[in-house]
C-alpha cells in the first residue's frame, strides 16, 4: 500500500471530496484507487476562518511500483510502513520462572498483557483494588472528603490514567510502532475504534475502567494472575561475592514472599514509600527534573471561540484544547500540562494531610469548564538532598496547600484577577471552580515557592496574547498541581535490567521513562520484551540507556 500524508480538506467537505482529492493529488483515475484507508486525521486551526481537516491517508493502487517512482522526491507519498506488532519470543512448554508485574497502571497492564501473550503468565501485584471498588473509594474523597491511602486516584487497578482525560498521543519516538499495538489492544477492550485514525486520541474515565476490565480477563484467560491489595514491602536481592546483584523476589504487606528472578516495576510516580525502599535496598535511582504549579480554569465555550471562532461547537472539531509555553525573565518556562477539555479538577491526594490536584474529562468532554495545569519547571538544583529531595518539595508543597485549603481536603484557589494583583482571594467570580470536595477562596503564593509564583505572574499575561480572555479577572487556578512526572529515575541499561539489580526492569512513569497512558503503554511493552529476551536468553548487551 502507499501512505499519502497532508492532504487538507475544508473542514466541512463531502464524504466523497476525499477520494477526489486523493486521486487529484496522485493524477489517477478512479479506477486505479482500488481502496482508501483513512490513517490518521487532524486539523489546522491557525485560521479560525478556514480550519482545514489533515488526513493521512493509505491507499491500495494498480500500480503502486510506478506512482512511487512518479513521486520519488515528494516526501509525502511513500510506502506504507508495516506496523504489525511482532513478539520476540514465545515461552517453551513446561516453563515455569513467571515474572512479577508491580503495578497495574497503564505501564504495568500492558507489560502484563505481552508477557501473557508470550506464554510467560505473569503475576501482577497491585497495592490498590480493582478499578469499581476503587472508584468508590475516590468518590468518597470527592464527595466526602475521606481519603484511603490505597485506594483513590493514584493506586488501584488501572493507575493515575484512569482518572483523567485518557489521552493517548504522545510525543516519544516509536520506531518499532509500539503505540499501534497499545491503540489496537485498547480498542479490542472497548475503546472506540476512532483512537486508530484522529490526531489527539483521548478515551475518557467511564470508557478506561470498563477497557481495564476486560484487559484483566484477557491476562487472566491466557494464564496470568492478578493479586490486589498485595503492596510489595521489600526486594530480595542477592549479592554476590564480587558485589553483583541479582532479584530473588519481593515481599508483601501480608507477610508473605513471591520467589521471582524478572520482577518488573511499574508502580507510577506516587510510590513515595517504593521509592524509599529502592533507595534502602541499595538500587540506583537519581533525582529528576519535574514542575509545579496550579490548575487554571476557564468557560470552555470562551476556549472554543478563541480557537475555532465560528467553527466553536462544531461535532467534528470538538472541544478546543490547546497547549501554551513562555519563557520568563529569571529563566524559568512555565508550560500548560495535562489539558483538558470540558473536563473537571480533581482531588489527587493519596497522602493523608497533603492535597494535589490534577485533571479528568469524560468521553464526551461536555462539563463546563475547561482547566489545565500551568506548570513551572524545575530540576534537582532547585532541590538539593540526594535522590528522594524531589518527594521532600512535593509534600511540603502539598502540606502547604492542605493548610491553605482549611485542612480537611477542601483545595485552595484564587481568581486570576486577585494573583495578578497579589491579593489573596475572599470571593469567586463567574467561573464555577470544578474541584470536589471543595474550593477555599485565598492566596497561592503560600503554596509555591516565590520564584515559581513570579514565573505564572509573567507567563499568565502572556498566554492571555495568544487565547483572548485567558487572564480574564474571574478565571479560578486550584492548588496544587505537584505530580506532573515522578520526581526520581531508577536506571536502567538498555538491556532493561536496573544498572546495578539484576532481574529488576524499572519502567513506565514511576521510573521516570513515560508521561501518560500512551507512552506509559509503549514503555510497558519495551519492557516485557526486555524481559523475554532475559528469560530466553537472548539479551543485548548492556549500556546504559
């Protein structure tokens, strides 16, 4: 097949505008079309007055072998990759060394599902529940102000992802085409199979639990195991008389012991308590850049004009999301992070006396408000104190922030208006702030350290160049937004073996090699494929990676 990419059509174009336009931009007849395949379709909006749809399009020919000579030097007609998912092994019959999965977020699920795949039925050990009674737990957060530790919108079946907007693009590189197959299993689980063509793919919280759901019966029907409510307390490592180091197992809260020499870490970037373990336990991990920041709210009507002017409403464009950036004058950048489109700010704490925030949409991305983070970055010399200083600012940050709120979960938050002006807020505007329990109206600048708060100074009359309206006096920001990236890395070579524990493959968010469902996805999958290999025998060298 041949891959045609940019090809622009009006926004409002015919069905049949697009095979016409396809066989115009190629110079064939319609005979010679023998099918079209839509691959992927976006839009271009810089001009509100006439947004063009983008498609990319693959197309079975008469003659492919002539139009790719025709089009040799026009780098958007060339051969359509082959993007089939290929396993790089399969488990023996009678093995029986079953790897250990720890974690069931997005990274977790799919290393699970590979390695079931492969024939290798892994065990997956998950702190939290499983996803429904998890969702009554975090309700009872947002609707009563109850934390549980282990079960609310950071651990449990499914992970952080599945409340939040469920997107599933990213900007990593993907030469083998691992998110493909993270799109198609997600699509076989239930998710629409619209995520396989539109440009900004996004599933939703409703549409993740039942897909998390039917992907646990699929590892279960090919011979994995799920253990919930297992937190893994301990790594038992062997260390050899020359100082190698080498997994054996993991112990649980309950006392008991897995025996496993693969243990794959999947466990997100709130392990807090796993991240001290790695550290006692002698496993290099290191200190990473992260951001801070605020949530920010606005009416997601005025975000539709502002980017789609007439076309605000349309059924094809959605709502409007976009994504903003400045560069302040003591050389901070602070960034909009997690947008989310007629969506809601939502309680993510799983730290009893700390609050964060972060952000959720349904499907139908139909709430009233639009909200983001707008984010600050920072790095580890912002944060001196070895490995686990990151974790240190967060909860300070999010103590603050639990104190500013009235210490019982409500959130602080101020008007954009009263933040520029450096008063603290006594009253909102028209601009309904989203965040359950609860919002007390008072002054960010407590929360966040001052260069941080003289950075989104600078930056919101900046963005407000580019959206119209977007430092409008009653826009509402909620505190604090402190779990954008995990704040350490634990290591690993390029073989995925942890640089210093054999057996121990670090991976997804957690271990600082994945930001959000997709790329947490693909990373799942590098890493099951790293542990095949291991288990077959077949690794690479090692390097670092």
């Amino acid at each position: 097949m041949l891959r045609l990419t940019e090809l622009k059509l009006p926004l409002d174009h015919a069905p049949e505008a697009l095979r016409e336009a396809a066989l115009a931009r190629l110079g064939i007849p319609d005979s010679d079309l023998l099918h079209l395949h839509v691959f992927r379709r976006g839009y271009d909006a810089r001009r509100k007055s006439a947004i063009h749809l983008i498609y990319t399009l693959d197309l079975l020919l008469r003659d492919e072998a002539a139009l790719l000579r025709r089009f040799a030097a026009d780098p958007h007609v060339n051969p359509t990759p082959d993007m089939r998912y290929r396993f790089v092994g399969h488990a023996p019959a009678g093995f029986t060394r079953r790897p250990v999965v720890v974690g069931a977020g997005p990274c977790g699920l799919l290393a699970g599902l590979v390695l079931a795949q492969m024939g290798f039925r892994p065990i997956i050990l998950e702190r939290g529940k499983v996803v429904r009674e998890r969702t009554k737990d975090t309700w009872g957060l947002w609707r009563r102000g109850v934390l549980h530790p282990e079960s609310n919108v950071q651990f449990g079946e499914g992970g952080a992802g599945t409340f939040s907007d469920g997107k599933l693009y990213s900007q990593i590189k993907d030469p083998l085409h691992h998110g493909r197959k993270v799109l198609e299993e997600f699509v076989k689980a239930g998710a629409p199979e619209e995520i396989l063509h539109v440009s900004k793919p996004h599933i939703g919280t409703f549409r993740l639990v039942t897909m998390v759901e039917s992907m646990r019966r699929t590892i279960e029907e090919l011979g994995g195991e799920y253990r919930f409510e297992s937190r893994v307390t301990d790594l038992l490592i062997d260390t050899a008389p020359d100082g190698s180091r080498a997994m054996r197992g993991v112990a649980l809260a309950d006392g008991s012991v897995i025996e496993a020499d693969h243990v794959v870490l999947a466990v997100g970037h709130s392990a807090r308590d796993t991240f001290d373990l790695l550290a006692a336990r002698g496993v290099y991990i290191e200190a990473k850049p992260f951001s801070i920041g605020f949530r920010i709210e606005h009416p997601q009507g005025m975000i539709d004009r502002c980017r789609f002017g007439e076309h605000a409403g349309n059924k094809t464009l959605g709502a409007a999301d976009y994504k903003l950036v400045h560069h302040c004058a003591n050389g901070r950048s602070v960034y909009s992070f997690c947008m989310c489109p007629g969506g809601t700010v939502v309680a993510a704490a799983s730290e009893p006396g700390r609050v964060v925030t972060n952000g959720m949409s349904q499907y139908s991305r139909a709430e009233r408000n639009a909200n983001a983070a707008i984010v600050v970055g920072i790095t580890p010399e912002d944060y001196p104190g070895g490995p686990l200083a990151g974790i240190d600012l967060q909860r300070r940050l999010e103590e603050a922030a639990f104190h500013a709120g009235g210490a019982d979960y409500r959130a602080p938050a101020q008007t954009v208006g009263d933040f520029l002006a450096g008063r603290p807020s006594t009253t909102l505007g028209e601009v309904i702030p989203s965040y359950k329990p609860g919002v007390t109206p008072t002054d960010l600048a407590a929360c966040l350290p001052d260069y941080a708060i003289a950075a989104i100074r600078e930056a919101l009359p900046a963005f407000d160049r580019q959206i119209r309206g977007y430092a409008r006096p009653d826009a509402v920001m909620t505190g604090v937004e402190t779990r954008t990236s995990s704040p350490v890395r634990v290591k690993r070579g390029a073989d995925g073996h942890s640089l210093n524990t054999r057996g121990l493959f670090p991976a997804g968010e957690g271990a600082g090699y994945a930001g959000g469902i997709l790329s947490a996805g693909v990373d799942g999958i590098k890493t099951a494929e790293a542990v095949a290999r291991s288990l077959l025998g077949v690794e690479p060298a090692a390097r670092a990676a």
